[in-house]
C-alpha cells in the first residue's frame, strides 16, 4: 500500500468507541467506496500501528474482524490484501440474458457446465416448481457456472421440460448460452420471465462453486420463464457470488400512488 | 394443537398429513416463530396413531428447517412466515393496509450524530453535520420483519419529529412537509450474513443471510435527501418481479 493511502485511516482519542472498532469502521468504510479497491495491499501490523500511534494488538483484532467479515484476506503470512468488490447487476428487472449482464460489467464471460442430464422429477417437485404434473415427464437438468474474467459470480441450475425440448440433451453442448440456443434451434422466446429473489446461506456445494465459504450469504433467484401461450418452458434458480448486488429505481410516480391508494 | 388434521381414510400417509398440516400453520402464521409444538406422545393419544408416525412427520419438519428438537425441553417453530412483496413495493412492508394481521414499530434507538463511517459517506455528510437516527424495528405478530436504520441529516429535515416513527411508516412521517422534495428512491440490494447484534434483533442465528437493502432518498437536484438500511431476515423475505419480453 502507498504510504498516503494510510493517511485515510483515523482514529478519534476522545471518542468511547474502542481503537479497534474505528479501525475496523474506518477501513470498511474505505474499502466499500473503493479507496481501497479490490487487492489493495493493506499496511502490515507493525507500520499502521506505528503510524496511528496505537498498541499493535488493537490492529490485530481490527484485521481479523475484517478477515471473518471478509472484506479483506491473508496474502501470506504476514500481508493482507482487499478481498471486497461489488458486482452491479444493473439488468435484474430488464429482459437481459445473465451471459450478456457479465458483458456490460466490463468483464469476458464463460459458462462452465458442472452438469447435464435427463431426469424425472416428483409430482410435489412439479407442481412446486409449476408445470402441470405428469408421472412420466421427463426434465432437461442443466447445472451451469457463469464467470466474468474467469471468476465465478452466478451458479443457475435449469429445468426444461423435454416435451417442450426434444433432443436438447443429444444437441445442447453445454457451454453456450441458452436463452439464444432455445431461440435458433426451438423458435421459443421467453415472453414473461416471473423472478422471486431472497437471500440465502450456500451449502457446501454451491459456496465451493462460487468459491466462497460455506453459508456465505448469497441472492437466490427463482425464475420461471412463459412463452406467449403462457407455458411454463424453464424453471430456474441461481446463486450468485456473496459481491453481487442489484439495483432497483422507485419513482416519483410509485411514491405518489403509495399516498393516493392509501385508505 | 387444532391445527393439526388427521383423515384416517385417505390414501395420503398420516405421517405427511400431519407434517402438511404444521407447515401450512406456520405458512398461515397460526404457528409463531418459539411456539412449543405438541410432544409427540400428546399427537399418538389425540389421535390415537403410533409414536413412529408421530416421529416421522416431525423428523421430516426438522430435516425442512422448520421446527427443531431441544433436549429436555420440547420441539420449538423454528421457521415462520414467509413475506412476499413485489420488489417496487418493498419499503411499504410495515403498511397497514397491507396486513390482516397487526404491525408493531418499535423503536429501539433515537439519536442526533455529527458522524458514521458507512451512512455518512451514503448520504454524503462530512463529519461534523447533524443527522437524526433512527433504529426501529417492525414486527408482525412476534416475528421482527425488518430492522431499519434511518438517518435524515438536519439540514433536509429540521425539527423533523423522529420519534413519530413508532406509529407511522416513515413515508407517513415524510408527508406534507417533505416528500415534495423527494424524487425517486435509489435502492441496492444485496445479502449479509448477519452479525450476531443484528441476529439477536431479528430473532435468527448468527451468520443467516440477511437481505439488506440500502435505500437513498434522492432529491430533484440529485442531491442525497436521507438514508436507510433495511435489514429483512432473508429466510423469510421475497421479493418479486415480473419481467416481461419488450
């Protein structure tokens, strides 16, 4: 780290807050507005507590909260780095293929197919996921890894019905995006895409994917996609790195009838 | 435990009738979040079914998350209602309206501060200007829904009366006086695990995932009229979106 970034870090003598805590604050706050931005090198132990004139354990307990909050991690030893970055998804309530959001990040996307097979699925697992339950239904499962830049941001998991799909599983490589594949190959565009978000902890599996820790905190996303007869011709749910974000507009006007439906 | 309904002629297993018929209390929020369910031997005298029926459904709801055994003690709800709203419409949650059942603010912290590392470079306040915080909390029933911090600098909302937020929802305490001034809200959404403060005030675990929505009032000019963070337990919180093709 250059020696003038250190000087964004303060601490205030005659505040009640322990040295630790507004270090810990004063960083964390640096970090998310990107001052110190994604592998910035942080100031070793010794020199930042020499430079803010504190005892060195208060920089040891300031770093390893930072570390378990993850928003830096160890180099080795002795060095630590930034660990933080936020990923905007600024299509979330846009008609726009993940493959093509990773685009406008800036960054060079690839799909990773961890698995592909045909499957039959419960009629509890059918009528949650909302087909029309059928016992001998067959369902295309498709297990796939976005990354940008070759790091992982979203793991999508797809259902597709083979009734809707024949031979998708002889022909669909597994590596290319689908929303085109479906398009140029079955005529079928998704005319409504029905998205319900929360936020989940990943298991095991998925946080080893997206390398992350086990029950990092990540959005879920649950989607089920019509064609224009309004059948239900992909149920989908995605888990995305524990840095990704979106953003959402209210308007004046959303505001205003907030006040005038108001009984 | 008349929630729970058993029809001895139907096909469907007894042991899934009853774990179908706990879940959907709990979906319906007849069964609370900490509620004690029946012991097992109180389910097989009531009506009159073997312990190992009475096993299986609750072993199912334990695998699903939704209850939990505690040894020595009994088995507790552990799951609670889910609160689904479109994703537009997600600050209006503690809206009566709304709701058939009855929403409590409460408010846990009110301050005036000169500085906050996080909120302050949101609202782009430099050290030293007044902000009002609020930090309530908003209930159904038992279950906390949603924590918020609230921070209206002084400059954009003087003499502002925070204290109204525990009977209003903030866009009720904003009206006449303010919400001219506020063009349209700037939100990020994003998920946390939570710390264990923030755990204890949602009533979930250290370290479950928490939706966190970061919420800017943006005024005509650009300018950052107020902030709020939003702290909904992710668990139980969806938002929606209908995405259609242009």
């Amino acid at each position: 780290m250059q020696s003038n970034l250190m000087n964004f870090i303060t601490i205030d003598r005659r505040s009640t807050i322990a040295y630790n805590e507004q270090i810990k604050e004063s960083l964390k706050a640096l970090i998310v507005d990107q001052t110190f931005y994604y592998k910035t090198e942080l100031p070793s132990y010794i020199r930042l507590a020499e430079f803010l004139n504190v005892d060195i354990k208060y920089i040891k307990t300031a770093y390893e909260q930072l570390i378990q909050e993850r928003y830096i991690r160890k180099i080795d030893a002795e060095r630590y780095e930034v660990a933080y970055f936020e990923l905007t998804n600024y299509f979330f309530d846009r008609n726009v293929a993940i493959y093509d959001a990773i685009i406008a990040l800036g960054l060079t996307p690839s799909i990773e197919c961890v698995e592909k097979k045909v499957i039959k699925l419960s009629i509890e697992q059918q009528t949650y996921m909302g087909f029309v339950p059928n016992e001998k239904a067959k369902f295309f499962y498709l297990n796939r890894l976005y990354m940008g830049n070759h790091q992982p941001i979203m793991i999508l998991e797809n259902y597709l019905p083979m009734s809707v799909f024949p031979g998708i599983d002889q022909n669909f490589i597994g590596n290319e995006p689908l929303n085109a594949y479906l398009d140029e190959h079955y005529h079928l565009k998704a005319h409504l895409s029905h998205r319900i978000t929360k936020a989940a902890n990943l298991s095991s599996v998925l946080a080893k994917h997206l390398n992350e820790r086990k029950n990092a905190a990540s959005i879920r996303s649950t989607n089920r996609v019509y064609d224009k007869d309004k059948r239900l011709i992909d149920f989908g749910q995605s888990h995305a790195i524990s840095s990704y974000y979106f953003q959402g507009l209210i308007s004046k006007e959303d505001i205003a009838n907030y006040y005038t439906s108001k009984i | 435990m008349d929630y729970i309904f058993v029809n001895k002629i139907l096909k469907t297993p007894i042991y899934k009738q009853i774990a179908t018929s706990i879940t959907i209390a709990i979906e319906k929020g007849e069964l609370l979040f900490n509620d004690k369910l029946p012991t097992e031997k109180e389910v097989c005298h009531t009506f009159t079914i073997s312990p190992t029926v009475v096993k299986m459904a609750y072993d199912q709801l334990i695998n699903e998350g939704r209850i939990k055994r505690i040894k020595g003690k009994g088995t507790y709800v552990t799951n609670r209602k889910n609160h689904r709203s479109p994703i537009n419409e997600f600050y209006q949650i503690d809206r009566e309206s709304n709701k058939l059942e009855k929403i409590v603010r409460q408010i846990i912290l009110i301050d005036l501060i000169d500085d906050d590392f996080s909120a302050y470079r949101m609202l782009k306040l430099t050290k030293g200007e007044n902000c009002f915080v609020c930090v309530r909390i908003i209930k159904e029933n038992r279950n906390p829904i949603l924590m918020q911090k609230i921070f209206l600098p002084e400059k954009h909302f003087p003499n502002i009366d925070i204290s109204n937020l525990e009977k209003k929802t903030l866009f009720e305490v904003l009206q006449g006086k303010y919400t001219h001034s506020i063009d349209h809200l700037h939100n990020t959404f994003s998920s946390i695990n939570a710390t264990s403060d923030e755990a204890l005030l949602l009533n979930i675990a250290s370290d479950d995932a928490i939706y966190f929505v970061r919420t800017q009032l943006i005024g005509k000019q650009n300018q950052v009229l107020g902030y709020i963070a939003n702290y909904f337990p992710g668990e139980f919180t969806e938002f929606e979106v209908m995405v259609h093709a242009v």
